[in-house]
C-alpha cells in the first residue's frame, strides 16, 4: 500500500524535474545567446564612457589644545576618571565633519568655479555633484585621507590638496574669534578677581591671630581646599565661557561640565572630614580659606588670560600633510569587465524567470479550469483599468 501511495508523488516529481528542464531545453538558444549579446553591449558600452581616476592625500590633523587638556594633566588621575566619563569618540570624526560642511564646500565650488564645472544650475545640485565625487575616511591613528574622483587626474588632485587648504583656513579663522572671546571674557574675570583677592587680604588682616590657632596648621588645613575650590570657580568661569561659542551637546562642553562634577566631588568628600572647633578659629581659618582661594583663582585666571591672548597671536593650526595628492597615473573606472559579466548574469536570470513565467501561462491556458481563472483575473485587471472585458 504504502509504495502504491507514494508512487504518483514521485511521478509527479519527476514529470515536475522533466518539465523545467524541457522549458530550458526549447529555449537554451535565448538563455544562451541573450545573456552573451546582453554582456558584449555592456562591454562595448565602457569602452564610450570616460575613464576616472582617484587622488588620495593624507594629513594628520592638528592635536587638541587649550585649558581643557591641561587641566586633565593638573588633575592626575582623576583626568583617566573624567575622559571615561565624558565619552568622547574619535576626535578625528570633528575635522571631517569639518571637510564635510557646506561651508567649505562652497568656498572650493567658489575656488574652482565648479558650478561651471559639473554644469550645474544650483548650488544644492552642485554640492551634490562634489559629494559623490569625494570620500573622506579614517584610520586608528587618526590620519584622515581625503579621496577625489574625476576625469581629469589633475584636477582630482587640485581638488583633494584644497580640502586640506581649507580646512587650515577654517580652522585658522574659527580659532582666533574663539580666542578673542575667551581673551576678553577672562580678561574682565581677571579684573574681578584682583578686587575680591584684595577684599580677601583685607579681612584676613583685620582678623589677627588667635592662640587657639597655634594648633592649626593653614597650609595643610585649608590650602588643599583653597586650591579645589579655586579650580571650581575657575572651571565654572570656563564652563560660562565655553557657552557663547560652542553648543551645549558639544563634546568639548560635555567634557567640561564632566570635569566640574569631579572637582564638586572631592571638594566635598575633603569637606566632609573637615571640623572646626570655635568660633576664634572659624573666624581665622575662614579668612584664611578666602584668602587662598581668591589668589589660587587669581593665578588660575591669569594663566588661562595669557593662554587666550597666546591662542589669538597664533598665525595659523599646524596641520601635517602626510601623503599630499599626486595626479594619479592609473585609471580606477570604469571596470569593463565587471559591468559585462554583472549584465550577463542578470540577464540570464531575467530572461530564465521570463521562460518560467511564460511556459506556466501557456500550461495554464491548456488547461480548462485554470483557462477560466486567468480569464477572470485578466478580465478583472482590464475593468480596474477601465477596459472592456473578453469573453
């Protein structure tokens, strides 16, 4: 019984097997010849368009500089603490979004005049056209390479060199207006803080020295959190500061704000096991505390004063060109080959379901019952198109 049951089904898979190989067999000409034809046109077809060439210059950009990297240096450890805290990814990716900004695009479409270039009415169409023409990438080290493709080897290579001009320009030009500020912001903190550091010795004079403060010894008790709370202060000013210039979801900002966190949490941690014992020495320490907090912010600012006055008589960013562009010798495009063996086989597979598609029309138009349903899904396809259905 059971090899009478199973007899049609195998029957039937091998009529099923038979048939595909039929259908391929009474149309191996066109799956032969169709493919082949299809790749010589694709071939013949490269040798018209216009070969490309790729120029790659290599540059490291210029190393982060300014308080923020010194003051992770003043804080020892704690500087491992805050750079893991703040999460700052590569910083290479901020100079190629750098490359990448309108703002430099169009000054090299105004350079090369490549409105005229690429043929393009806009300037949106234009940098489009420069986009896919540019590729800029990365590397561990954090050299970043800048790729041009172009008809013209020369010209690819103009165009890769003046990225990395520009940038130098950009770079230049927003590093001096953001040491202006800072100038000018910590130069009227500086005037402020030489009043309050006066105030400070003034009352710190009037005090006097009580007997009860023989058994204190300033230094060790209070210049540690002198020192931390100055710092606070002074970062706090920085953190002002940093808002009329960048935005506050930038790295350099987050970062900042990561660090005053850090100093907030020792200073009290330090505070915490700090206890006074009378009024005499609160009144003592307390001046005294004000007073070295006032000159170790005073020497903070006058620091961070003479970094920005530093920072705005820099001529320029130092940015090294590894691998400046050279015109490229060897043509990357177009790939012939590979467009005439990529047309072929989709061509075969195209033409090989079209086979399939038509021999199971065909089979079901023989076929009575399945005649009167393609008739009635062609009929209703016809009347959804707003023709008149066969009979």
């Amino acid at each position: 019984m059971n090899q009478e049951e199973n007899s049609p089904v195998e029957a039937d898979d091998e009529i099923s097997l038979l048939d595909l190989i039929e259908v391929i067999s009474k149309n191996l000409r066109l799956l032969i010849l169709g493919p082949i034809l299809a790749g010589l046109t694709a071939l013949s077809f490269g040798f018209y368009l216009p070969p490309s060439y790729t120029a790659k210059s290599t540059f490291l950009p210029p190393q982060q500089q300014g308080s923020s990297s010194e003051l992770l240096q003043s804080l020892g450890s704690l500087g491992g603490l805050v750079g893991s805290a703040t999460g700052i990814k590569n910083p290479s990716d901020r100079f190629i979004s750098y490359l990448k900004s309108n703002t430099l695009r169009d000054r090299l479409i105004k350079r090369f005049s490549l409105k005229k270039y690429y043929k393009s009415e806009f300037i949106t169409s234009t940098r489009e056209a420069l986009n896919s023409k540019v590729n800029i990438i990365t590397d561990k080290a954090g050299l970043i390479t800048v790729e041009v493709k172009d008809e013209d080897p020369i010209f690819a290579a103009k165009i890769a060199n003046a990225h990395i001009e520009e940038l130098s320009v950009f770079l230049t030009s927003m590093a001096i207006t953001e040491a202006q500020d800072k100038r000018v912001f910590y130069e009227n903190q500086l005037r402020e803080s030489v009043n309050k550091l006066s105030l400070a010795q003034q009352n710190l004079q009037k005090s006097g020295v009580q007997a009860g403060d023989v058994m204190f010894d300033p230094t060790t008790a209070v210049a540690s959190v002198a020192r931390l709370q100055a710092e606070i202060t002074s970062q706090e000013i920085r953190v002002s500061s940093m808002r009329g210039y960048v935005s506050e979801k930038s790295p350099d900002y987050q970062q900042a704000l990561t660090e005053l966190k850090v100093l907030k949490h020792q200073l009290a941690k330090i505070e915490s096991g700090y206890k006074k014992t009378n009024n005499n020495d609160v009144n003592y320490l307390d001046n005294y505390r004000e007073f070295k907090i006032q000159q170790t912010l005073y020497e903070l600012l006058v620091k961070q004063f003479e970094m920005a006055k530093l920072d705005e008589a820099r001529k320029d960013l130092t940015i090294q060109v590894i691998d400046p562009a050279l015109p490229p010798e060897l043509k990357n495009g177009p790939k012939k080959a590979q467009m005439a063996t990529l047309t072929s086989l989709a061509t075969g597979f195209f033409l090989l379901l079209w086979v399939f598609i038509k021999n199971a029309i065909n089979s079901g138009y023989a076929n009575p019952e399945s005649s009167k349903k393609m008739t009635s899904i062609r009929n209703s396809i016809r009347k959804s198109l707003g023709l008149k259905a066969n009979s």
